[in-house]
C-alpha cells in the first residue's frame, strides 16, 4: 500500500490515513501491567471499525495497514 500517515488525534490515539488521504482506521495505545500495547482497528465504513489485532510496538500496528 506504500506510506502511511500516522496523525495524533490525541495522547494515545492516532489516525492512520494513506498518503492520498484516505483513512484506513486508528491505533490506540493501551496501557497494561506489562507495558504499553497498540491496538489497531481498521475503518470499514464510515462508522464501522473492525480490530485487527493487538501489538507491543507502534510500528508493527501500522504495518497492519499496509
């Protein structure tokens, strides 16, 4: 899918959009006992999101949406 854009929504939340501005759907950081994970959702419709999974690092939740 090539570049992602990864826009703060706000402390912990992003916005993953395409580099044409088409957004794919949001990565949340969620703290745990061990450590923090990144859970990523991918936008479905307009007001639909599915999970696509729960990662340690930030980067390898976006890689979910290439």
């Amino acid at each position: 899918m090539g570049t992602l854009i990864l826009h703060p929504v706000r402390d912990g939340l992003w916005r993953v959009s395409a580099r044409n501005g088409t957004v794919l759907g949001h990565i949340e950081r969620r703290p745990t006992p061990d450590g923090d994970r990144y859970s990523a959702r991918r936008l479905v419709f307009a007001t639909l999101t599915r999970e696509v999974g729960e990662f340690w690092h930030l980067a390898d939740a976006a890689d979910c949406f290439r």
